[in-house]
C-alpha cells in the first residue's frame, strides 16, 4: 500500500517492488527498464526459484546492476521469502513468470499490491499446470484464432484475481506455439511495465 509523506512535501514516497521469476526474465528486465529513473518507483529486490544456471534473470538483472536473489520452494512456504521481502521493504510484488505457487500468508500481506501476468486471456487456459508452453500449446491445440495476456491481482486462488488489465493478439492457423509465444512477449512487454505503473498511482489516488 502507498505511503505518503507529510503533507508539508505533497510528494508520494518512492514505492518499492519487489519482482519474482523463475525463468529466462525478459520481463522481470522490461519492468527494471521501465522503472529505472521513475521518480514512483524503483524496483528494489529480484528473486529467483532457480539456480543461475537455468535462469536468465540473474544476468539481465545484474546487468542492469541488481543481484537476483535465489530461493527455494521451501523457503516460500515456511516464510522465508516473506520475511526477505518484508526485509527489502517491499510495497508491492510483482510475478513475471513465476511458477510456483504463493502461500496464503503472503497473498495476504500483499492483499491488493501483488500483480501477476498470465499468457493467456483468463479465465480462457488458466489455473492449475496451465504456464508458460503449456498455455502456448493448449491454445494451438484448441483452434481458437485470438489469444492474449491478461494482468491481475493475486488472491488465494490460482489465476482467480481481480482482472486489471487484458490485451488480445490474432493468431493465424500456420502459429506453431512458439510463434504464439512470441507474439504473447510482444504484448507483455508493451503493457505490464506500464500497467504496474498505472495500478500504483490508481492505488495513491
Ligand atoms: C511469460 O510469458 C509469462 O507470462 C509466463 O512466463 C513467461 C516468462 O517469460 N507466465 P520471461 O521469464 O519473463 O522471459
């Protein structure tokens, strides 16, 4: 939630968001891009449930001057990584295709400033086993000629939040998965930057 500064400054203090992923983190980079300079916010923390080895984000993130910080799945679950973002002060938590599932206890401390982006436009090929290719290839799978992301709060229910935001892509019968893929980062990364941005000042309004 924001916090404000005293009145006497009339000036919204800095909002710090902390970004989970798990993989290659071309969006997890998008949104560092987009913040970087961002007199709203700054991204101030990454975490990772992989090891560097198989998982791009920590390369573009220190690229960009931030150490990705790695953490386990039980670490999520014990609250750990709770404690790690409570630790980085974070006022908002942003998934940028994270694949593990957030405990209870988390979704509500960020109740309301925790956003995930979902490759497809939900409730269309969400919920349980449905990321990254798997949505790619039920979507080739099912014919459908329209596809798209959709960015949302997260509640207790996987792919179940508040919609905030959804923006669709035509596909042509010859798109492999992949090529479905390739136009999903597209729209990604025109709009989740900019939305995350977008909710943080609804949210100081
Ligand atoms: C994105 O398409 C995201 O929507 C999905 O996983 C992909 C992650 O890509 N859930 P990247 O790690 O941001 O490059």
């Amino acid at each position: 939630m924001l916090r404000w500064a005293p009145s006497n400054f009339n000036a919204l203090e800095k909002q710090r968001i902390a970004v989970l992923a798990s993989g290659s983190g071309s969006n997890a980079e998008e949104i560092l891009r987009h913040f970087e300079g961002s007199a709203l916010a700054e991204v101030v923390w990454v975490g990772c449930n992989r090891p560097e080895e198989q998982a791009g984000v920590y390369g573009r993130t220190r690229a960009l001057g931030l150490e990705t910080t790695p953490i386990q799945a039980d670490q999520l679950k014990d609250g750990t990584v709770l404690k790690m973002l409570r630790l980085a002060r974070a006022d908002w938590v942003v998934l940028a295709g994270f694949l593990l599932r957030i405990p209870v206890e988390m979704v509500r401390d960020f109740q309301g400033s925790m956003i995930n982006i979902h490759p497809s436009l939900l409730p269309l090929f969400g919920g349980k086993g449905m990321y990254g290719m798997h949505v790619h290839n039920a979507v080739k799978n099912s014919g459908d000629l329209e596809t798209g992301i959709t960015i949302h709060f997260v509640n207790e229910h996987y792919d179940e939040g508040a919609v905030i935001f959804q923006a669709k892509t035509q596909l042509k019968v010859s798109d492999s998965p992949e090529d479905i893929a390739q136009k999903i980062h597209i729209l990604e990364y025109e709009y989740f930057p900019k939305l995350i941005e977008k909710t943080i000042l609804k949210d100081g309004n």
